[in-house]
C-alpha cells in the first residue's frame, strides 16, 4: 500500500488528536487502521467503489467513523488518497485523485 503524503498526515493526525481525548485511543485507532489495510491490500476490490468515479473506492473504519479512499495504480497497488472522518466536509480531498493518476 501505497500514500498520498496528505493521508499520512491525516493519519497521524487523527491518531494525535484522539490520544488527546483520551490516552491508548489514538493506539487503538492506528492499530484498527492497519488492520483494514492488510485488508484492503489482500482483496482491494472487496471495498466498494464511488458512485461519482468507479476507480476510487472506500474503506469504513466502523468504530472511529473514519473511511479510507483508495485507487488502484496500474500495478494494482492500493494508493491511499485520503483517511477522512466522517463528520468532515466530503470531497474536501478530491484533487489528490488527480495527482494520484501521474504517480
């Protein structure tokens, strides 16, 4: 699996800011999101795609509300474009989708 450098950011992130909240949750969180990657990496075309564009699809982390948007490069690697809590603005990482197709 690869990453846009924006989703690792909001990766880290996200992880931070929970273990603000509330100390190990930020572990539990990274822990869960690495447990959906060796998800997504075995069976990518498991996760469904996007309505709006089939060549992105998404990945619910069900208990932190988080999805993860993913593409396919050509070799079938997984490219992770953006880890996105769910009570964010949608689409807000919608440019990496382009960026993503000159990787």
């Amino acid at each position: 699996m690869k990453f846009d450098p924006l989703a690792a950011a909001e990766i880290r992130e996200a992880a931070n800011w929970l273990d603000e909240q509330r100390t190990g949750v930020g572990d539990a969180f990274t822990e869960a999101l690495l447990q959906l990657f060796d998800r997504i990496d075995a069976m990518p075309l498991q996760f469904p795609s996007m309505p709006e564009d089939e060549r992105i699809h998404k990945a619910f982390l069900r208990r932190f509300d988080y999805l993860v948007y993913f593409i396919l490069l050509q070799d079938g690697t997984p490219w992770t474009l953006a880890v996105h809590h769910m009570r964010r603005e949608p689409m807000y990482w919608a440019d990496r989708f382009m960026r993503a197709g000159r990787v």
